[in-house]
C-alpha cells in the first residue's frame, strides 16, 4: 500500500536545485486536507521545515501574491500575520525562466532567502496547486469562497 501524496500549496523548485514547499495534512474526511502542515524550505546550504497551517481565507491573498509577482512585482503572503510569511522578488526575467528570490521567515527570529532560477510556467503550476486545494475545500468551507 502507497502513501498518499500530500495536499501540496505551494512548490516552487529550481532548475538546478532548491525548493520551497508547503504540503498539507489530510484530515479526517477523506480526500480533504486539513489546515495544518509543514512549510519546507531546501537548497544547497540550507533544508528546514517548519509547522505551519492554511486557513481557507489564506487563500485570495496567496493568489493575489501570484498575481502581482506575474506582473512583475514583488510580494509577501502573510506579512506580519501569525504564521510564517513567504516573500518573493522577482531578480530577472529572461526568455522561458524567471530568476526569483523566495524569503521566508517566522515571527520569530529565523529567515531565509534562496535564489531559483525557475521555468517560466511555474505561477501557473503554482495557480494550479491553488484550485486544487481550493476544489477540496469547498464543501467543508464554503463561506470561505464566496
């Protein structure tokens, strides 16, 4: 018997090596994630993870973050907010690759900066992680989508 995949959010990864990722629990309703997960950071000098967890509202403000980095802009999920906040900068725009900044930090004392260049398809894979967790959540929090 095969573990299921996780309820994946986030996953950003570089061509040639780090990533960002934030993976959800499953909760006790099956096919359903929970609110809780892990939030993990790689690359060459650094591997952390960090407990985290999504609310349904979490969600119009990451794709907003989507949003304004597409357009070229820098952004920050969940500045200042309770939970560890995830910055991206936007370093370089070449043809079919985007060179970004990824920043996370905790409302603590830790924070890091890893460097990705990434395909250029990655925020719409990205919107695509997006819907997913959106369509699982939507009958347990429906008023969170309205």
């Amino acid at each position: 018997m095969s573990e299921r995949e996780p309820f994946t959010l986030v996953r950003i990864t570089g061509k040639y090596g780090g990533s960002v990722a934030i993976e959800l629990d499953e909760s006790m309703a099956p096919g359903v994630p929970d609110t809780s997960g892990e939030l993990m950071v790689h690359n060459d000098f650094v591997a952390g993870v960090h407990h985290t967890y999504v609310e349904p509202y979490d969600l119009a403000s990451w794709e907003h973050v989507l949003d304004e980095v597409e357009a070229g802009r820098d952004a920050v999920w969940r500045e200042h907010a309770r939970v560890a906040e995830i910055g991206i900068r936007l370093v370089d725009r070449e043809e079919g690759q985007d060179q970004i900044t990824v920043t996370v930090a905790d409302q603590q004392t830790t924070r890091v900066a890893i460097s990705l260049e990434v395909n250029r398809g990655w925020i719409d894979e990205q919107r695509g992680l997006l819907h997913g967790i959106r369509e699982a959540w939507k009958h347990v929090h429906p008023t969170a989508f309205r």
